[in-house]
C-alpha cells in the first residue's frame, strides 16, 4: 500500500490520473461497503467543485474498463468493490493521495503496520531486530519491554535493566511521563528472576503417514481458513484425522502455535495452553484477550455443546471444529461433512493399512468387503489390523465370519469391538424411538426407509416418526434421499442387526 498500482499476469496497468487512483484507493480502504456519491467526493476532494460528480462518475467508468476484476457495482447513487486487500509494507502507505481522508488512513495504515511488526518482534524475540526497531521508534514502549525480555532470555541481565533506565529518563525528558505498566512489568519480573519465554503450543495430533483421500474437502477448508471450519459426520468416518491432516497443511500460517482441545472446558484448555493455568471469571473473554493480534490454530475435537465453542473465535486466528452433529446455531461456520471414502479411495486406504499384495490378491472379496464397512476409515484400519495380524487369513475368511456373527442373538463378539466401536458410542446417544426405528429396519435388511412404512411399523403417529428419522439423519445414522426417504447405510444395518436380537426379543 504505498502508491496505487495494479498488476496483471506481471503486466503494470495504467490507472490514470492522480484524482482516479484516488476514487480507487477509496472503494478499496472500504472493500464490500457501499460508498455513496457525497461520501466519495469527500473523501477525494477537501474543497469539491461542481464538476466533482461528473469527474466521479468518470474516473469510475475508467476504473470498471480498466479493471474488470473489481467487480465494480452501482447501488442506490453509490458504488461498492469486493477485493483482497494485501499490503507489502513497502513505501508511505497511499503515497501521493492527499486529502484529510487520505492523511488519516496514512495515521491509521502506519499504526497498524507498527503493530503487526511487534507481533512479529514478539513472536522471534530477535535481539539485533528489536535494536534496529527501539532506535527507530524511541518512544514506543512495547518494542523496548520486548527488547529487555530478548536480552534477559539471552543472559544479558545488566543489559536488560539498563535500557529500562534509558525508557525511564527518555520518557520522563520527552513526555514528562513514567513508564508504562508493560515496561515496569517486565523491569519487575527481571528483578524477581521469573521472567520467563512465551509459551508456544504446539498440541496438534501427529499427521497420519496413510491419510488418504478428501481433497474437495481439504480444498474448501484451505479456502476457508483463517476463518473457522466445521466437519462433521458419523462416527468412525474420519473427522479427526481431516482436521488433523488440515491442520498439519496450515500450521506454518500460524506462527503463535496450535492447540489442541477434547473435552467441554474448551475456554479453559485454552488458557491453560498459553500459560494461565487457573483462570478466573469469564474464561471465553479472557482467551479473546490473550489471542488478541496473534494468529493461533484452534482444534476443537468432537465438540458436543455449541456454547463451548461460540465466544472463542478471534480476528488472524482460525479453528477447525469436529462435531457428530452439525451445529447451525454457531454464527460464521463453513461446515464440511465426511461420509464413506470414494469406492477408489477406501481400497487405495485398504492397500496402505493391510498391503497391497493381499488385498490386490482378493479383488472382489475386498470389494464387498469395503461395501459392508460403508467405506468408513475408521472400521476398514480395524479390519486391516485384524488381518495383518491373522497372516493366513484371507479377506473371504473375514467375510464368512461376517455372516456368521450377523446370525448371533444379540452377542457382538469381542473381535467386532473394535471395529463397531463408533457405532456403539453412537448408540448410547440415541432415545428408545431412534434405537428401535433403526433396529426394526436393520432386522428387514432395508437399504431405504420410508417415512410412512416407518409409521406403520412403529404405530407412531407419522409426525413424530419424521422427527425421529431427522434426528437420525442429524447423527449421520440414516442418509437422507428425498423428503420422507432414507438411506440405511450397510455398516449400520450390520450393527443394529447384531444388537436386535437382545434388544427386541
């Protein structure tokens, strides 16, 4: 943001007299906001002439043929553009635009760029950076507190005291004023000896060496962040690990560090991450304040109450969510939604975790296989296992075992444990009506459940049975096809199949 220039394809674009840039610089200080007519000839002309509407309403036909990509638009006797705004710190900000509007933006822009290099001062403690930025802006406290915490991290004590005594006659000479609270801090927690290095988490989980597939939706995700992502989904289908995966793809744009939280004290683990082991009073007002101007990585895993979340995101930091249920209460969420791999995906997944000679030796069996598991992550890494470690088995031994525990009454044998692990944390979350809508269609081997045979076959009134079967759909149990229609994923009426028996006499 120092003089206004365009590019295009390494190509400069003219832009046209001093007054037009000025038009464009001002649409684009106020990126997506309707500028009104007067409010632009304001802005560009101190002392506007009659003629300022129509040199206004030139410079923007100019700025539309010229730049088409702005998306310049016309609304209600004003104009308004959408673009992204980066600025190189190169140069005066807005150099060679001059009017009180300009002048102040120059203050504001200025302020702004100090900021964002101490964040970026405090983040290196660089000491030789931290010099060059005191001498060039003596009176700037934070810089100084940051320079007397590099020096006494580094060992240089002595030093570290004398250049709060300097701050102390400079500001007194300069200002007539005492140092602030940041520098005496800091001058005190020297002198007590606990002045220690900022804390940087760095909790994400490790990034799975066999992660396969879901690149639309790590694509959408890229896009989103830094703003907060949601994925939810069934149990066992890999929401973890995408968030995982995510968050391993960005961390380098999150220089403050990454946490990672499961539980429902999401405020508190948070504080707890940057060093504020017992917090007290409003906990999500207190991690605003700390992450105020720095750029955290928030995972959220499995996130089981709105409120937990709601009050925790912050401008530069981002958070993924995962969530069984998607939450459309929360304000600001681009929600991701995870299902079965593709067919191709789940056995390229059942390759890396059994190896491929095996399952490339069974092609059909293995097909069938992944069919029977919905093509989950989750239950095909338990059933890879399961072989591995059975080498003489053969994937047609597991299907047949398949069949056979399908005919138990009621017993889910200690072998399928493991892999129906998801299904059985989902069941203990399901109201008697859930549990036995889906037990009745998993005993009839229904693949599609329809609303009105639901009602008959429970006698509920028909109202009731559509709230029952959404809720379902909600949990991602049951997929939705048309209104009144579902479908009954494979893996699901296996389980409910085993858990009949017992349940239902």
């Amino acid at each position: 943001m120092g003089p206004v220039r365009a590019w295009r394809d390494e190509e400069e674009v003219g832009l046209g007299p001093r007054q037009q840039r000025a038009v464009l610089a001002a649409l684009l200080l106020n990126n997506g906001i309707r500028l009104s007519n007067e409010q632009l000839i304001g802005m560009v002309w101190d002392e506007p002439t009659p003629s300022a509407l129509m040199a206004l309403r030139t410079y923007v036909y100019k700025i539309r043929k010229t730049l088409p990509e702005l998306h310049l638009k016309s609304m209600d006797g004003g104009y308004t553009v959408r673009a992204e705004i980066v600025d190189d710190c190169r140069g005066e900000p807005l150099e060679g635009l001059r009017s009180a509007y300009f002048d102040a933006q120059r203050v504001r822009l200025g302020d702004y760029r100090l900021k964002v290099r101490e964040d970026c001062l405090e983040r290196e403690l660089d000491v030789l950076e931290l010099q060059k930025h005191v001498a060039a802006h003596p009176l700037r406290e934070r810089p100084r507190a940051l320079l007397m915490r590099a020096l006494y991290l580094e060992g240089r004590q002595g030093e570290a005291l004398d250049h709060f005594h300097r701050a102390r006659a400079l500001l007194n000479e300069e200002l007539g004023l005492e140092p602030g609270p940041e520098l005496r801090e800091v001058h005190a927690r020297i002198l007590n000896g606990d002045l220690s290095a900022p804390r940087r988490p760095e909790q994400l989980l490790p990034d799975l060496v066999d992660f396969t597939g879901r690149a639309e939706e790590i694509a959408q995700a890229l896009r989103t962040l830094p703003g907060t992502v949601g994925i939810t989904g069934m149990r066992g289908s890999g929401k973890t690990a995408l968030a995982t995966r995510i968050g391993h793809l960005v961390k380098g744009r999150f220089p403050d560090g990454q946490i990672f939280v499961r539980g429902r004290d999401v405020a508190g683990e948070l504080l707890r991450a940057v060093g504020v082991e017992n917090p007290v009073g409003d906990r999500a007002a207190l991690w605003r304040e700390k992450a105020r101007g720095k750029r955290f990585l928030v995972v959220v895993d499995d996130v089981q109450d709105a409120a937990t979340v709601r009050d925790l995101a912050t401008p530069g930091s981002a958070m993924i969510l995962t969530s069984v249920r998607r939450m459309d209460e929360l304000p600001g969420v681009t929600w991701l939604k995870t299902a079965g791999l593709a067919e191709r995906e789940a056995r390229d997944f059942f390759r890396k975790v059994l190896g491929p000679a095996r399952v490339d030796a069974e092609p059909e069996q293995a097909g069938v296989l992944l069919e029977r598991l919905s093509r989950l992550p989750g239950p095909i890494r338990v059933i890879g296992g399961r072989l591995s470690s059975r080498p003489h088995w053969t994937i047609g031994m597991v299907l047949q075992q398949m069949e056979r525990e399908g005919k138990l009454a009621g017993v889910i044998p200690s072998d399928c444990v493991a892999m129906l692990a998801p299904l059985i944390a989902a069941e203990e979350r399901l109201s008697d009506p859930e549990r036995h809508m889906l037990m009745c269609f998993a005993r009839q081997d229904a693949e599609v459940i329809d609303s009105q045979r639901a009602a008959d076959l429970s006698g509920a009134d028909p109202g009731e049975i559509e709230m029952v079967l959404e809720s379902l759909a909600g949990v991602h149990l049951i997929e939705p096809l048309v209104l009144g229609r579902y479908r009954l994923p494979r893996f699901v009426r296996f389980y409910f199949r085993l858990r009949t028996p017992a349940l239902t006499g």
